[in-house]
C-alpha cells in the first residue's frame, strides 16, 4: 500500500470543467477516476498543467487500483519541478503537493481536450447536447496522439 492509500487522500476535479466530467461519466459510461486518470495522463504526457481554481468533485485516491495508483506515481514522479526524488513520497508533507500536481496534470489534460477535442461543440460552461460523437472524437484524437514522441 502506497502513501496515496494510506492517507486517505481526497482528489479534486476542476469545477470550470466539471459538466464535461459529469456529461462523459453519464453517456459514456466511464467512471469518474477514469476520465480523471485519462485527463492526467494526456496532461502529463504533454507537459501541460493548469492551476484548478476552483475545486469540482471529489474522490478517494483509495479507489484507484494498483495499476492505477502506478499510473498515479509515475507521472507524480516525472514532474519535472517536484517529482524527480523519490525521498520525497516518504515526506508526509510531500502528500499535499503530489495532490496538487496530479490535479493540474488533470487539468491540463482536459484543456487539451476542450481546445483539440470538444472545440466548438464546448461554449465555456457545457458541451453541446445535441452532439453525440464525443466518444469517437476523444478515441480518434488519443488514437492519432498515441505514438508521437512527447519532445
């Protein structure tokens, strides 16, 4: 059990983005973690962060699973301001920026998708109702994205 375990760690979506959370979590099924670990992951592997302004909804960090809690450290881990020294995931004070780095990973993450993705179909406050393809439009950009070099 690693320390995002052991802390009985809350994380935090975005608010500014939370429609888009909530509108993919319904019509397509995907657990809220999930878009959450899919945003962070984009985020990460493009070297983009965004502060979160406002915090959205919360969930547990125990509710990840082993691979995903891996996932979790290792783009905690590659941050190229905090991350580079594993000592620090011993550091109880070390908890709250981790936090913070994996939330703005995920919010950078989602900001790709609104700015590459959703584009026109996202008015600033809610995609698009009468769109339907926002799955197809997610899997063709990640699809096309998956095998360039992030340098």
């Amino acid at each position: 059990m690693g320390f995002l375990q052991e802390a009985e760690m809350l994380i935090y979506s975005s608010q500014k983005y939370e429609e888009i959370y909530m509108k993919i979590n319904k019509d397509l099924k995907i657990t809220y973690k999930n878009i959450f670990l899919l945003c962070a992951t984009l985020g990460a592997r493009n070297g983009r962060t965004a502060p979160v302004t406002k915090r959205g909804r919360e969930f547990r960090a125990s509710y990840f699973n082993e691979s995903e809690e891996n996932l979790v450290y290792t783009i905690i881990l590659n941050d190229e301001t905090n991350g580079k020294n594993i000592e620090l995931f011993n550091d109880p004070e070390f908890r709250k920026e981790a936090r913070k780095i994996i939330e703005e990973y995920a919010e950078g993450g989602m900001d790709i998708l609104v700015e590459k993705v959703f584009k026109e179909k996202w008015n600033g406050i809610k995609l698009d109702e009468k769109y339907d393809n926002y799955d197809v439009d997610i899997m063709k950009y990640l699809i096309a994205n998956l095998n360039k070099v992030p340098f």
